[in-house]
C-alpha cells in the first residue's frame, strides 16, 4: 500500500429499522475513499467509489440481515488510479444486520379510553427493503416471532408505571375509569444480549373529562378548604356584631327619657 495516504479512522455503523449507514474520518485532502463491505459468505461488493464524502449508505448490500460484515474503507488517490497492488485501507467492526440494528418508534394508530379499559392499536416501522410487488417490509415481517412489543402506561401526573406485553398491533389493559392515562409503546428483541429494546414511540395521553382537581391536583382542594373556612368564618363574626349591635340599640330605646 502507499504509506503517504492517511487511512479511515472511527469507524461506526449506524442502523435503524435496517437502514444502515457507514460513518468515519477523516474528510479527505488529496485523496478519496471507496468502501468495500465483505461478508462471511458473500461476494465482495464495492459502494460510494471515490467518494470525498466520509459516510457511505450501504443498505441495499445488507440484504441478507443474518450475515456478518465488516467494511474496508480504501484510501485512493484521487485520480482514480494507483500504481500499487492493493491501496491502504481501514476495517470496521464486525456488523451483523439482525442482531444489530436498532428498532424504530412504532406508530400510534388510535387510542381510547373506554370505561375500565384502554386501548392502543398500533403499525410496524418499515424497513428499507421491498416485497417482489414493490411493498415495503415491515420489521414484523424480518423478525417475526422474535418480535414483541412493550406498553408502558400511567395515570396522569402520577410517576407509577404498569407495563404489557403483546405480539400483536393492539394492547387492552384494564384501567381507573376515573382517570386520565399516558403511555407510550416501544419494540422489544427478548432474543438479543445488546439493543433489546427499540425506540420509544411519542407519549400520547387519554381525556375522559378532567375536573378542577384532575388539573391541579390536591392544592386546589386545600385552597378551596381555606377559602371557604375563611368565608364561615368571616359570617359567624359579622353575625355576632351585627346581633350585639341589634341588642345594644333595643336597650338603649327601653331608656327611660331624661327629666320626665
């Protein structure tokens, strides 16, 4: 190799719901970079050939997402052609597409709150890769059994949290039917030792009709019990005034008048 060209050097895989991009430094000066992705069983396949840019996509030649590969990052000059065998280059970690990406935020379809019982219906992150009719898969249709997802709910403005589990695009939980409910959703590999858990979907929360006391919790009972003792009070005293003076001046008219 030419020992005069600097070689890639922070090399990571970045991959979610399989999209997978390949990142590292440094930006080039005087030279290019080409990746070449090897897998264990596959044919060498080369992306983003001579390219000045120091991230390369190379999605489409993960196909088979239970292989394992690494990159070779070659630093080439930048006329394109070298005048040694084989030009300096780089390797990457090992990446193995299955194990290893991360899973995306599921999307919430539609949510209610009905008497005791909540329900979230949900859909898959899509994937990159097609069916023969031109389809997105979904992560479902890649991980299959391997695949679960996780419910974490709470009554609102409480920090308590439950959780369920399910395999299908719906959960149903029994709830307070008096309260308000937040939650959010996230995809769950049990299979894995690294990146069990996926994405957490936005947090989303229930309306069954909150009250003053729903909103602002116990201080406005508080308030309102101060208040009104205040109030009672303030009328007991007026009352007793208003009474002594009512007897004060009934006495005074009983007076015998001066001088008759």
């Amino acid at each position: 190799g030419n020992p005069e060209l600097p070689t890639a050097v922070n090399i990571t895989w970045s991959s979610i719901n399989f999209k997978t991009i390949l990142q590292w430094q440094p930006k080039p000066s005087g030279y290019l970079y080409t990746v070449e992705i090897h897998g264990q069983g596959t044919d060498t396949q080369k992306k983003c050939i001579l390219t000045a840019e120091t991230e390369c996509d190379v999605t489409d030649v993960l196909r088979n997402v239970k292989e394992t590969y690494t990159a070779h990052i070659l630093s080439v000059p930048s006329s394109g052609t070298d005048n040694f065998e084989e030009p300096p280059f780089a390797v990457s970690e090992k990446f193995t597409p299955y194990s290893q990406t991360v899973l995306g935020k599921p999307e919430i379809q539609n949510y209610t709150q009905k008497g005791s019982k909540l329900n979230v219906v949900f859909q898959d992150p899509l994937t990159p890769y097609t069916f023969p009719n031109g389809s997105f898969q979904s992560i479902r249709d890649i991980f299959q059994d391997d695949l679960e997802y996780k419910l974490y709910y709470w009554k609102d403005q409480s920090s308590g949290k439950k959780g369920a589990t399910t395999k299908s695009h719906e959960f149903e939980v029994s709830v307070d039917s008096t309260k308000n409910y937040c939650f959010y959703i996230q995809g769950v590999i049990p299979s894995r030792r690294e990146n069990r858990n996926g994405q957490e979907s936005m947090v989303l929360c229930t309306s069954v009709g909150r009250t003053i006391l729903d909103e602002y919790g116990a201080e406005v009972f508080i308030i309102g019990a101060v208040i009104a003792i205040a109030i009672i009070t303030l009328a007991i005293v007026l009352s007793v005034i208003l009474c002594k003076r009512k007897n004060a001046k009934a006495a005074r008219e009983k007076e015998p008048l001066n001088g008759v």
